[in-house]
C-alpha cells in the first residue's frame, strides 16, 4: 500500500492520532500545521506499508520528549533560537551512521507526534512506514517496541529549539537514555526534538506495530462522517477499536495536575451522568492516561488504552485542554498483544509506574465497568 495524504485526510489522521494519543502524544494543533505547512509548500505526504519496502531501506523515529503545559501553566520558556529542530537532530544522526536513512516511523501514536514523523520525510522527500513504535502513546523512552525485540534506540541525535545539540553514541541502560533526553528538555523549556531507533528492515518487520497511521485515518473518517450523519461519534469510533467500549460519561469535577520532571502527572476525577450517574471514574496521568477506576475497582490497567472524548463531536481530549466542568466520554481498547509478551509488561504494565496491580487484560474486566 502506498498513498499520498490529501486535505481531508491529514485533518482525519490527526483527529486519529490525538484519539490513540490517549491525553498526550504532543500537540494536535501544532501536528496539523505542521503537515499542511508540507503540503501547502507542494511536499507529497507518503505513506507505505512495510511490504513496499526493500531489505536495504534504513529507518529512524523522529519525535518530541516532553510535557505540554496547561494553559495556566508558570514554566519558563526560553528564547527559541532554532526554527526547526528535528531536522537538526536528523542530521546528526544521519553524519554520524554515514548514511541516509530510507524512511521515518512514528516513536508513538499521537495527533504530534504521528504527523512529526510524516511531516519530516515529507521535507526530506522520504514515506513514512505505515506503523508505529508503540501502538498508542506513552509517557517514557520505555515504552518502546524496539526494548521488547532488542534493538537499541542510539545512535540517536537530540535538538533544541535554542540550540543545543547533542549525540548520543550510546547509552548503558534504558534507564539513562531516558533520564538524558528528559533532562534536555527540562533545561530547554519543557520539549526537545529526537530522531533515534535506526533500523533495517528485519529490525523494523519485528518492532513497528503494523497499519496504525492506516488506523488513524479510519478513525479520523469515522469520526467526521458520523457527525456530519448525525451519529453517535463515540459509539461509531468505539466499533473501530479492538474491543473497544464506552466505560464512562460524565463530567470532570477535580483535576489535579503538576509539571515535574519533564513529565504533566495528574489526576483526574469525573462524576457519572446518563446510564453512569452515582458513579465515580478516576484516572492516574503520567503525560497519557495511564489507569483508571471506576468506583474505586480497576477498569483499565496499563498497557491498554482509555481516552476521554468530547460526546458531541467525538474528538479526543488532550490533557492540556482537560478542565474542571469538562463533559466526557470515556473509551476503553485492548492493546496490541506485543505489549501482553513478558518484556512489554515490565516495560508498560501497571508495576512500572509504580502501581500495586498485577495487569489484567482490559476484555477480562470490563465488566467492572
């Protein structure tokens, strides 16, 4: 498969992504821009599934490390010195592999960080793979399909957008690779650009998870046509999902949020309306939504996924936007099965982030909800 993205698809990948960016994923708007910038300036918007691919094609991620900042947020931004920092940070990477890379794929699935992957190699006149590195969003260079098979993420290149500039040749532990790219974008304002994760084609046929972009645009489309057919947008994007199901509607009473370590940690607490009322969801943020609660018992437990939705229009909700007086709707959605092998739990499950769950499979308690 191989497709060039017109007007109402980039608007529908982005609609997609944001909802599989599960409250983060970087910044939808900013993600839009950057993709129509592309194709206002007559760049074509490639997307090729894996099979289109030669055994000799080298592949990289490019992607943003950091928190978005609510509006009422008092971090300090930094003068911004360099106009385009991903492209500095492919530069780097590509001098010190000696060689071009073939290829982006997305670090993550997200309405910024899904089109920073499209709208570089739609600068460099490259596709971009049909997949991503993680299924949804999450919160840490950990979560990353590459850990689950083996494949390290250096070399890779980091940038600022006041010009720092850094290799990172390698690294002795995830753990270090993490604390490195986090660091840089504390002292830079609140994000860095990185592009990392080199790959051949073996790596890539192992790590990248498949026709995700693909699933974006089919969630974008369901979306815009259940509106304009008058639809229920929640249910019909529901019906796309791998068992996929509405587990909450409400509205946001308490969100708590603080802005620690390069990391938007918060909690959130919406009051069931409709078929919901006297019932209580809560949910644990570490940049995405991470796990919630109904009525105190779990309802969705790290790797799988849960996204809060505007009822009316059905789009996601970053966790930026999310306010005190909110309506939502609240979806959950079973993760790709990669993440359910051993490794993927240690690196994604519910103990990871510090919670005291042994990870049940989301289709084995939805009933709590």
């Amino acid at each position: 498969m191989k497709k060039d993205l017109s007007v109402s698809q980039i608007e529908d990948l982005i609609v997609g992504a944001t909802l599989l960016g599960v409250g983060g994923g970087g910044n939808p708007e900013a993600g839009l821009r950057s993709l129509m910038e592309q194709y206002d300036a007559g760049k074509q918007l490639r997307v090729w599934s894996l099979d289109e691919f030669s055994e000799h094609d080298r592949f990289a991620s490019p992607y943003f490390v950091g928190s978005v900042a609510p509006p009422d947020s008092s971090r300090k931004k930094p003068s911004k010195t360099v106009e385009d920092p991903i492209r500095v940070a492919f530069r780097l990477l590509e001098e010190k592999l000696g060689k071009k890379i073939s290829a982006t794929v997305a670090t993550e699935l997200g309405g910024g960080n899904t089109a920073a992957s499209i709208a570089i190699a739609a600068k460099l006149g490259i596709p971009t793979a049909d997949g991503d590195l993680m299924g949804r969003a999450g919160p840490e260079l950990h979560q990353s399909t590459t850990h689950i098979f083996g494949v390290s993420m250096a070399p890779s290149g980091i940038a600022s957008e006041t010009g720092d500039e850094i290799l990172i040749e390698r690294y002795s532990s995830i753990d270090d690779y993490e604390a490195i790219a986090r660091y840089c974008s504390v002292v830079s304002g609140g994000h860095v650009a990185v592009v990392d994760s080199p790959m051949t084609m073996a790596d890539a046929g192992k790590c990248v998870v498949q026709g995700t972009v693909s699933k974006c645009l089919e969630l974008g489309k369901v979306r815009r046509e259940a509106v304009s057919q008058k639809k229920d947008p929640v249910e019909e994007v529901a019906l796309r999902l791998d068992n996929g199901r509405k587990i909450f509607e409400g509205e946001v009473y308490d969100y708590k949020w603080k802005d620690e370590r390069g990391f938007l940690f918060g909690d959130v607490a919406v009051k069931g309306t409709g078929r919901f009322t006297g019932r209580t969801l809560r949910s644990w943020i570490m940049n995405e939504h991470i796990m919630c609660w109904i009525d105190d018992k779990p309802a969705v437990m790290p790797p799988d996924l849960f996204m809060f939705l505007e009822p009316e229009t059905g789009l996601g909700i970053t966790n930026d936007r999310l306010h005190e007086g909110m309506q939502v709707s609240v979806l959950g959605v079973s993760i790709d099965r990669v993440w359910r092998k051993p490794r993927g739990l240690e690196l994604f499950g519910p103990r990871r982030f510090g919670l005291d769950y042994d990870y049940v499979p989301f289709e084995s308690i939805k009933q709590l909800a």
